[in-house]
C-alpha cells in the first residue's frame, strides 16, 4: 500500500502531472490497458488515465480498468474522481482485498475519517497484507479524528495481520514524534526491514527526524543517502538531499545533484520545484517565480509549490499575491513554517495586525525551534502597542549562528530582562547601527517605549526612519511614540502623515479614530472607522474597531451582535468574527445563539482549533454534552501536544455530572503539561468535592514546589484549610507563602481566616503591618473597605477608600465606591468623584447608576432620569436598576413614570426580593 498521507517536506512523487500524449497506436482494448499500467509504473499517470479512458469507450464494465483509473487519478490529485472509480470497481465485482484498501486511502486522502471508521472499522479482509493496509488506513483515521486509544488498537491489528507492515510502523513512528518522542519514533522506524517495501519512506521519515528533531544534519543526510541505496529512483529522497543542502547554502552542491533529477525527471513536479527554490536560494527570484508559476498551474493543490510561489512573490514586493498563494498553501497543509512566516510578514506589510496576530501558530510562546518566527511575533505586537509581550518574544528568539544579528538582539534582549538595562541597550544599539536588517531596531525601540524611555525610542525610530525611509513603520512608531508622551497632537500629525503614504494602513485609522473618540468626538471617529470599511470591506481590523468603539460608547448587546454578524459576512473564511460573535452570545446567556454560529464557523473552517473549542463549549452550554467531547477531540487531534482540550473535556464532563471522566481528562492533561496550573487547580476541586483533602493537599504542595516563588500554591493549600475550617492551619499555609512572595492576595486571606478564627486583635495587627511595609499596595485597603462597607462602617470604609485613590487615582472602582459613601455620608466631593469614576470608566451600569443617583440627590432631576434609563437599557435584567429608575422618577416628580416601574416589579414576584419597598413607594404615589 502506498503510504497514506504524506508527511514529507517536498512535493510527493504522485503529484505528477498531465502530459499530452498519443495514445499507443492500437485501438486494442487488452493492449491499451498494458499501455496504461506501463505508464503507471513509470509514474506517468496523465498517460495513463488517457489510455485508460480510450478502454471504458469500449469496455464501461471492466472492473480492472475501473480499478486502475482510480489509481492514476489519485496520483495526480483527483481524489473525488478516484473515490468515484474505485466504486465502480467494486460494484462491477473487484475483489474486496482489492478495492476496499485502495477505496479507503482514497477516503483517507479526501478527509472523509469518520466515514473510514464507519464503513471499515470492522471490515475483515481475506489477505494479510490488504488487511494490515486497511488497518492502518483507519488507524490514521481514528487518530486524525482524535481518538489515539483507537489509532493505537488498529495499529496493533494491522501489525497482528502482518507483523513488518511497514505503512503501520511508520505511522506509528510519525505518531510517537508528534507526541515528541523522537527518541521512541526512531526506534520504531528500525524495525522496518531494509528489504521491505516501505523502507525508502522510513529512511526518509528518519532523514526528517533526525533533521528536525534532533538538528543532525550529517545523519538525516545519511539517512536521506541510504533511502536512495534502497530505491536509487525514489525522487522523495533525491529531493531530501537538494533541499538539505540548499538548508546548509551548498547551493553549488545542491545544482549539481539537481542536474541528475532535473534528467531522470524533466518537467516534473518535483524538479521543477527544487528548480525553483535552488533560484530562490540564490536571489535569482524573477528565474525562481518562473519555476513556481509552472509548478502551481500543474499542480493547484501542491501546498509546498503554493508555500514556494508565495514567498517568491513576497520577496519580489507583490503582497496581494503572495496573500493569495501563503494562504492557501496554509489552507492545505497548517504546519508549513516558511508560509506562516510569509503570511504575517504580508499581513504586516498592509497594517492587517489582526489577521498577523490570527496568522501567528497557536503554540508560538512554547516554541523553541523557530526564532524567526518568535521574532516576528515580537513585531507584531510591539506594532498592535503590547510591549510587555513583545519584549517577550524578542528575549525567546535565539537558537540560530551566534554571529546572526538576529540572535546577537535574541542574547541582548536577554540580557535587558534579566535587568542589564544600559548594557543591554548599547549592544541593541551597536547592532542597530551595523546591521541592515531591523529586527535589532525594533527591539530596541520596543525595549526603550517598555521603560518608558521615549525621547530615546524616538531617536532610535529616527535611526530606523533612515533604514527604511519610504516605509511608514517608523512613521506609525513615531505616533505610538508620542502617545506615551501624551502627545496627541503630535501623534496625530505623525498617523496622518502615515496615511499620506499608505492610505490604507489600518493601524493608522483606528488610532485617529482613538484620539477622536478622546476628543469627545465618537461621530467623528465612527464616520472614519466606516469609511475605512467602505474603502475594505473585508477588513476585519476595521470592522471590530467600530465594534469596539460602539461597545465603548454604550451600545447595547444586540446592535454588538449585528455589527459582529456583518463582520462575519464581509470576511466569511476568517475566523475570528465567527469566534467574537459565538463568545458574545455566550457571555450574554444566549447558548442557543451562540450554537448556531459556531456551528457555522465549524462548516466553514473544520480545522480551526479556536472555533471547536467554542462549538464545544456552546454545545455544552446546551446541555449536548456527547457532541462537545466530539468538538473536543477533535481539537486534540489538531493539538497534540496541547493541554487546552482535555481540560475543556474536563469541564464538559463537570457540567454533565461525570467526575471521573473529569478526573481522567485532567490526568491526561498533565501527561501532556505536568506543570498546568489549571488542571492542577480541576483536580484539587474534584478532591475536595470528594472528600479527600489529603490528596488535595498533596497537589498543592506539588503547585508549590514547582512555582516556589508565586502564591498559588500556598493559596491553594489555605484554600483548602480553610474549607475544613482548619483556621490555623490555612493561616500557616498563607504566612508561608507571604515568606516567598508579597502578594496582596495572600496578605487578603490571612487577614480573612484570623477574623474567621476570632482573632480579631492579631488580624487588625496584621493590617497595619502590610499597610506600613507595602504603602503602594491599593488591593488591601480596597478589600478593608469594602469589608468596611459590609459592616455598615461607612466613615471607616471611606477611609480606605480615599487610601485606595491616594495611591491610584485612576481606579475606578474605588472612585465609585467613595463617591457612593460621600453620598451616604454627607460629604463634599460625591459627585465630582462619579464624574471622574465615569469618565476612566465609561458606559459601566453600576458606576452610572451611583452617578445618576447622587445627581438626583443634587436635584439635577433631568441628567438623573437620562443617566439611569441608560442604565436599564444596558442591563434591563437587572431589576435593582429598575428600582433606583422609579426612585429618580419619584423625586423627579413624573409619577406615571415611576408607577409603571413599580407595576413592573411587582409583577416580577419573589424574582426580586425588595417587594417591601416597592410597596412602600407605591403607597406614595
């Protein structure tokens, strides 16, 4: 059996291509069918299918010719055509050894897994070999729909049929490397006879292993050598040793290994390919997109011609096409680096930050293979204005030639976080200033905004103004720039010269917009948002802007849901409006809505691991609780070597009452992720659930020795004394976290489990110890005074309160409270904190409604009514709203207005418990 699915880094050899040819010369029907297997044995499959053809003219019923037609046809890609012959095979009476493993790889190759596991599960074949290959087939099938247990039984039944199955032990391999372990995935491949069928792919496969796995050159390409002692004709491995050595710039070695196939193979797919990118090597791109171009028009569906054409493209400055050609190829086949890498790249190129931060691998913070994409991250979202995260990235990309600027910026950006600042700046500098390339300028710049250095950030974009002086890069960084420095003015200026050179540059727009929105101008700001979306209207950047700002300026959830709805018709394959507007709907308690549309984002995107994660969890939300842990697996299949969907798997479970399937999810979890604090704190719960504090307590002293100097664990550990009401115990377990780490949250519960233990007089010494050795702490005295607020202790409340604001003027929510308690107490200054707690706040219903309540206090009977009708508009489930409505109205004197209220919550019954005082206020109607 031909391998399923091939998993090499070049173009596989039944990818060749229709070629015009005459036929034989005899209308022999016996003689044309000899013609076509000869052709197929010398992989020329268009010949063949041509031949074929000219016999089912005469023949329609021969099964053989039926059976052979489907094998050239899947060699050249048509897979639909192939399942259609192969069925016709077996409805003409081929003999089901025959037909069904090859039906099956057809099936496999179209992605058709859960028919594959339907249908031929149970199937047993009469030969050994067509039913180790039929097992295998529906092992990969199993495993592409994410149910290893079942990849794995099928594997050992394919083996059980023919023990040196080499398909099988291949898979079984590639399986084990997925899983990382590269180590048992070599292992597995030495069992494969040398003589066997297989064993040139399994040399190949180990080529690949070696290479990027392990990072061995010398073996994978002795490796790759020892596939072509096998079988000197096997153009996968010939392939193998060109792109190694263009991978280690022998491109003169490489064009003379070339010579050899491009004459064995003239015109075919492969060749051409490596033609092409031995051209790109060399910087010869206008040769290499010539090359592409062939490629690409032979075979449309070859996702490594589509990832070569693209990056050709790319360098040659034509970023719709190459847009055009990377997305595809990733559309095909999502774990193509070089094409992802691209792809951001363009996204960056057009200011599409969203798609670029969508387009970035999922796994991209774990991963340690790929600096240049790492790198690229950290542009991203120094660009989108997250420089904490970007610094990141530029202090994760390493691993390449110490003598690559690149990595010289990796150990420079290194060295800054580990708080060698003036150090680590000069050495960006000096590599900035001799290098051509600005990652190092980007770096330092990003480094310099972080601390707040921005009279040198912007000397440094000055420096990289001159680098790339048609670019708006340093433009749009020099507006970031003076934001930082309050400088709206000036920012402002610096994104509309942006736009002066790329008029459609988003970024740019949507910080105008910003700033408009600042200047108390939201029509302004949305009339340029929409003319943003009138120039693109597939930009979805654009659109979740005017989402944004909507929701900003009080919009409520269903002019949001339609605004999403619109994104979602004017970019249908991109997945993050399907994904916004699922979440909407569920943040909203609207499970049904919410199934609906991630239904439809599956549809559309079956292999988009963000919206199965939503399906999943809107099907759980409605109580399908069978279909989630589908959703989920197959999220697993798609992620590996994530943690994320077996503790999704877990909470569906919890949801359906089922904890120790619960459990299982959650161990499986920290098979994957031993240190996954999530599934960690799922177990602690379920073993407290189950009344075992002690195993509970064991995972919390695992949390602790794992992260020694953060306070989870510690708080985990008084958590659970403090369920057992064991005070002194869970004040011990907080003491000691305290010792490692001054968390406000720790400092919290001690105080919280003393009052608990009625220790009254050492809790109130403990409160004024962490108030006088941490005086910059605001989350203490905001929790003593709501604590204080509790009790019904206004004047001392309000003392905390103010601490709060002395130390964060911007909180919000402190400036809501004393407003609030100024109120109550008569104090100077409610109203003005209010104002202030709306303005850093806006369009929050409980800040609104104390506001809308003190300006009914001040007589400001108008502003009041106003303010709070907003207030129920934005939260009309809320029926405490309601209730202040109808007290501002009373005051207001518009007691028709207030009545109807009143009506209203009295027919809502013990729905709301303050029917007493709705009483009361109708008796003073």
């Amino acid at each position: 059996m031909k391998p399923p699915i091939s998993r090499s880094l070049i173009p596989a050899a039944t990818l060749a291509v229709a070629l015009l040819v005459s036929a034989c010369g005899s209308d022999n029907p016996d003689a044309l069918l000899a013609s076509a297997q000869d052709y197929l044995s010398r992989n020329d499959a268009p010949a063949a299918i041509i031949q074929l053809k000219n016999v089912l003219k005469d023949r329609p019923d021969s099964a053989k010719a039926r059976l052979l037609l489907g094998q050239a046809l899947e060699v050249t890609g048509d897979i639909a055509g192939a399942e259609t012959e192969f069925r016709k095979a077996q409805d003409l009476g081929a003999a089901p050894d025959e037909v069904i493993p090859q039906l099956a790889q057809a099936l496999l190759l179209g992605r058709q897994y859960s028919k594959i596991t339907t249908d031929y599960d149970g199937q047993q074949l009469a030969s050994a070999p067509a039913q180790a290959s039929l097992k295998t087939i529906v092992a990969i099938a199993w495993l592409r729909q994410g149910q290893e247990d079942k990849f794995r039984a099928s594997i050992e039944e394919a083996l059980k049929a023919k023990a040196d199955h080499a398909p099988a032990l291949i898979e079984l391999a590639r399986a084990s490397a997925q899983r990382g372990d590269v180590e048992g995935a070599l292992a597995g491949l030495d069992k494969i006879p040398r003589q066997s069928a297989g064993a040139d792919e399994a040399l190949k496969l180990r080529g690949d292993l070696l290479l990027y796995g392990k990072r061995d050159m010398d073996a994978a390409m002795a490796a790759y050598r020892e596939a072509l002692q096998v079988n000197p004709s096997y153009l996968e491995g010939q392939a193998a040793v060109v792109q190694l050595l263009l991978l280690q710039g022998k491109t003169d070695a490489a064009a003379e290994t070339l010579q050899g196939l491009a004459k064995a193979a003239p015109g075919k797919p492969q060749t051409l390919y490596l033609q092409a990118m031995l051209a790109y090597a060399k910087n010869d791109l206008k040769v290499a997109q010539e090359h592409a171009q062939k490629l690409v028009s032979l075979t449309p569906e070859n996702f490594r011609a589509l990832e070569l054409a693209g990056m050709t493209e790319l360098r040659l400055g034509a970023n719709v096409q190459a847009e055009a050609l990377l997305a595809k190829a990733l559309q095909l086949e999502a774990g193509l680096p070089m094409a992802r890498r691209g792809l951001v790249t363009v996204y960056v190129r057009q200011g599409r930050l969203d798609k670029a931060m969508a387009a970035l691998p999922v796994d991209v913070e774990r991963s340690e293979r790929d600096p240049g994409m790492i790198a690229l991250a950290g542009q991203v979202y120094m660009l989108h204005g997250d420089v904490d995260r970007a610094q990141r990235y530029f202090a994760k990309a390493s691993s390449l030639d110490p003598k690559d600027p690149a990595k010289r910026t990796s150990l420079a950006v290194s060295r800054l976080a580990s708080g060698q600042g003036d150090a680590a700046l000069g050495e960006l500098q000096s590599i900035a200033a001799s290098d051509d390339g600005v990652v190092a300028d980007m770096a330092l710049i990003n480094a310099l905004l972080q601390e707040r250095k921005v009279d040198q950030a912007l000397k440094a974009i000055d420096a990289l103004e001159k680098k790339r002086p048609a670019d708006v890069l340093p433009v749009f960084l020099r507006g970031r720039a003076l934001l930082l420095k309050r400088d709206a003015a000036g920012a402002r200026k610096a994104m509309e010269r942006v736009l002066e050179i790329d008029p459609n540059y988003f970024p740019a727009v949507g910080v105008l917009a910003m700033l408009d929105n600042a200047d108390k101008r939201p029509d302004d700001a949305r009339a340029r948002l929409e003319a943003a979306i009138k120039r693109q209207p597939g930009n979805v950047q654009a659109h979740l802007a005017l989402v944004e700002l909507r929701q900003a300026n009080g919009a409520d959830k269903t002019e949001l849901a339609t605004l999403l709805r619109k994104v979602v018709e004017a970019a249908p394959s991109s997945p993050l409006p399907r994904l916004l507007l699922a979440e909407h709907h569920l943040r909203n308690s609207e499970p049904k809505d919410a199934l609906v549309v991630a239904q439809q984002g599956v549809s559309a995107l079956p292999d988009n691991v963000q919206l199965l994660d939503v399906l999943g969890r809107a099907q759980s939300a409605n109580g399908e609780h069978n279909q989630a842990q589908a959703s989920f697996n197959r999220m697993a299949a798609l992620q590996p070597q994530s943690s994320l969907p077996y503790l999704r798997m877990a909470s569906a479970h919890l949801i359906a009452g089922d904890r120790d399937a619960a459990s299982q999810n959650l161990r499986k979890a920290l098979e994957i992720d031993p240190n996954s604090l999530e599934a960690q704190q799922g177990q602690v719960s379920l073993a407290m659930a189950a009344q075992k504090p002690a195993d509970a307590l064991a995972i919390s002293r695992t949390v602790q020795k794992q992260r020694p100097k953060e306070q989870v664990g510690y708080m985990l550990e008084g958590e659970i004394h403090t369920a057992g009401k064991a005070w002194d115990k869970a004040a011990d377990a907080f003491r000691a976290g305290l010792k490692q780490v001054a968390s406000p949250e720790l400092a919290v519960r001690l105080h919280d489990v003393l009052l608990s233990a009625g220790k009254k007089p050492e809790a109130d010494r403990w409160a004024a110890e962490w108030l006088r050795t941490q005086p910059k702490d605001a989350a203490f005295p905001f929790y003593l005074g709501n604590r204080a607020l509790t009790l019904n202790e206004l004047p001392e409340s309000l003392r905390q309160f103010e601490r709060v604001v002395a130390i964060q003027p911007n909180n919000a929510a402190a400036l809501n409270n004393l407003a609030w308690l100024k109120g109550q107490l008569g104090r100077d200054g409610a109203l003005a904190d209010a104002e202030r707690a709306n303005a850093l706040a806006p369009n929050q219903p409980a800040f609104m409604d104390t506001w809308a309540m003190l300006l009914s206090a001040a007589n400001q009977h108008e502003r009041a009514v106003e303010m709070q009708k907003k207030v129920v508009q934005l939260q009309p489930q809320v029926l405490e709203f309601k209730l202040n409505l109808a007290k501002i109205q009373i005051k207001a004197g518009n007691k028709d207005a207030a009545r109807a209220l009143l009506d209203e919550l009295s027919a809502a019954g013990d729905r709301f418990s303050a029917q007493a005082e709705v009483d009361r206020l109708k008796k003073t109607l």
